[in-house]
C-alpha cells in the first residue's frame, strides 16, 4: 500500500521533490521505492524524461487499480471500526452551499441529539465536486439536486424546494401578493453570484419570462444576502426555508412561480454504508417530515 500511494503522488504532483514533501519523505527514499515498484512489476510506470513526470501508458492504467486498491481498503478500514450501536462513529457529508443556510444545522442538532458519539465532517462544494468525491470515496453522502448524475452515483428525493422573491419585514407588507414578473423592471436585487448553480436557476427563470431586473449587488454569500436584504431596500431571490427562518425576511411569491427542485440525498451505488450513515439518512427523512417541506415528485 505504501508503493501505491508513492506513486500516486509522484503522479498528482509531477514531481518528485514535491511529492515527497507532501509524504514527509525524503526525495531519494521516494525514488527508491517507486523504482522498487517498478522492478516488482517489471515494468516502467513513469516517464522522467521530460520537465514534469507523468505516467506514461503503463503507469495510467496501474495508477486506476492502485485508485480502487486504496479506495477500497479504506472502506474496509472503516467497515472494521464500524459500530453498529451509534456509540461512535464518523460521517462525511457534502452539501450545495444553500443548505448551509437551513438544512445543515438542524441537521447536525438532530444527530447530535440521537447520536452525540457521531462526528460529522460537512463540507460546502459544487454538486459535481460532490458526486465525484462519492465516487472516490472522499464522502459518504451529499445533499444536492435531482437531475443527471455521474454514473454509479445514486439519489434519493426528499422534498421540493421552492423559491420566491424575498425582502424585509417591513417593505413585504407593501408588496403586491403574488408580484407580477414583469413588476421585476422596477427593483433592485441583491442576488447570488454566478458560481452558484441557484443563480444559473434564478437566470434562466428571468431569460424565460424576459424580465430584465436591475442586479445592484452579487454576494458569494447567503448570509451576507440576508443581512443587505434586511438593512437595505433590495430584494433577493432565495428558497423559502431560508426566509422561514429569518424574522426580519419574508417571501414574495412570484406570479408565475419560479420552478421547484428536488431536494437529493446522493450515495455511490455498491458502496458500504456504515452505520452512521444509514441513520443519519434516516433522520433526514424524519426530519424533511416534521418541518413539513413539500413532499418531492
């Protein structure tokens, strides 16, 4: 195991001496042992020739095994030290930034409060990051969207979300119920900036219905979102459950409405599923229940 994972990052970094910093290593023990590996297959893995070195044809194919080898060991590490009991336990979820903002902390409360020898790693990335640390068994779950997945990448629905204008308290009570889309020529929004994929679907809702809003301010950020809306007289467009949890926001349903998503739950197809990834799905759907989310096609 240790050859492979000196070959891999001689291959990632294509670079000896930087592979071996990463390793802890010296450069000379990491040249050894990856020509250790290739006398025992008896074959070349690396082309050194070059300014870079990379895997030449052999070493790619090798490199894809010794991927899976790895992988798959540490599934095996992590089925021996797996307790059925939820007294311990480890979970790595990954979810699409919006959830960050009203799923992931009821989310963790409730495994806390279940199962408090649980730890949770959550991380914030792309969906398709997602599915492709799944598949590299970087995650055990991701929260995400419905649609076409990587292959051997598996979803469950959990509810629908739907979206809606959103602005403060105070201006809301003004506002007509539901607003016309092309009322939207008259306001000033606040909205996400174009790296998230909910800013793709609020783009393509405006572009349908040619309605041509004036976008004041773009934020990397729902809680900046939330606090400009609030403090200023911008709207935003954002999922309802964020404006359900915030006071000081209300939202504006859009006439027409602006489309529903499916809400996820993505695992790889095959993959062990631990314990604590069993019952954290579980309380998901628990959960999507009792808040009483929109139940998904």
């Amino acid at each position: 195991m240790r050859h492979l994972r000196y070959l891999l990052a001689v291959a990632e970094h294509g670079n000896f001496t930087r592979a071996a910093e990463e390793l802890h290593i010296s450069q000379p023990t990491l040249s050894q042992q990856v020509k250790q590996l290739e006398r025992a297959l008896g074959v070349q893995l690396l082309d050194r020739t070059g300014r870079t070195v990379r895997l030449n044809d052999a070493g790619g194919v090798y490199a894809g095994h010794a991927r899976r080898a790895l992988r798959d060991l540490a599934a095996g590490e992590r089925a021996v030290h797996d307790v059925r009991d939820l007294s311990r336990g480890h979970l790595r979820l990954g979810v699409t930034p919006t959830f960050t903002a009203y799923l992931v902390g009821p989310l963790t409360a409730e495994l806390h409060a279940r199962h408090p020898g649980v730890t949770l790693a959550v991380t914030e990335m792309t969906q398709d990051r997602i599915e492709a640390a799944l598949l590299a068994d970087g995650l055990d779950l991701g929260i995400a969207f419905a649609g076409d997945h990587l292959p051997g990448v598996a979803a469950t629905a959990l509810f629908t979300e739907t979206l809606s204008l959103v602005t403060g308290a105070e201006r809301a009570r003004t506002a007509p119920e539901p607003m016309p889309v092309h009322a939207l020529k008259d306001e000033q929004l606040a909205l996400l900036s174009a790296d998230f994929a909910t800013r793709g679907h609020i783009d393509a809702y405006f572009a349908r219905h040619r309605a041509v809003p004036r976008i004041a301010v773009e934020a990397n950020s729902i809680q900046a979102l939330t606090e400009i809306v609030r403090r200023t007289g911008l709207a935003t467009v954002l999922p309802d459950a964020i404006a359900d949890g915030h006071p000081h926001l209300t939202p504006v349903p859009l006439a027409p409405p602006l489309p529903t998503r499916t809400v996820v739950l993505l695992h790889r197809e095959g993959a062990y599923r631990a314990a604590a990834a069993g019952a954290f799905a579980a309380l998901t759907h628990d959960l999507v229940r009792a808040r009483g989310y929109p139940t998904a096609p």
